[in-house]
C-alpha cells in the first residue's frame, strides 16, 4: 500500500499512484511520467520509484 503523504515533505502522493502505475506499465518513461504529474521535489519522486506492492504477497497469510 503506497504510503498517503511523502515522508519527507508531507505532499499527498498517494492520488498519483494509479495513474503511475498504469502509465509506466504501458511502458511510458517513468521520468515523462513524474514531469507529468507535477511531482518536482524528488522525495516525493522518490517515494513512488522506489514503492513495491507488498499486499499480494502478504495476503495468503492472513
């Protein structure tokens, strides 16, 4: 689960995650991508390029 707010600054970056996703898995550049949706500052840049999805693993153990 992508985290709400970016750790560093605050800015909510959790709206941008879909559309990152599907953009990038159509195999767009996640650069033009990040331009794109007005994430500048790069903690926030980071928090998505650096995000893996967890719950799928997670979940047969619940």
């Amino acid at each position: 689960m992508i985290p709400v707010r970016c750790f560093t600054c605050g800015k909510v970056i959790s709206i941008y995650w879909d559309e990152y996703q599907q953009r990038t898995a159509e195999g767009e550049d996640p650069k033009e991508v990040l331009d794109s949706l007005g994430l500048d500052r790069y903690c926030c840049r980071r928090m998505l390029l650096s995000h893996k999805e967890t719950v799928d693993e997670l979940y047969p153990y619940t």
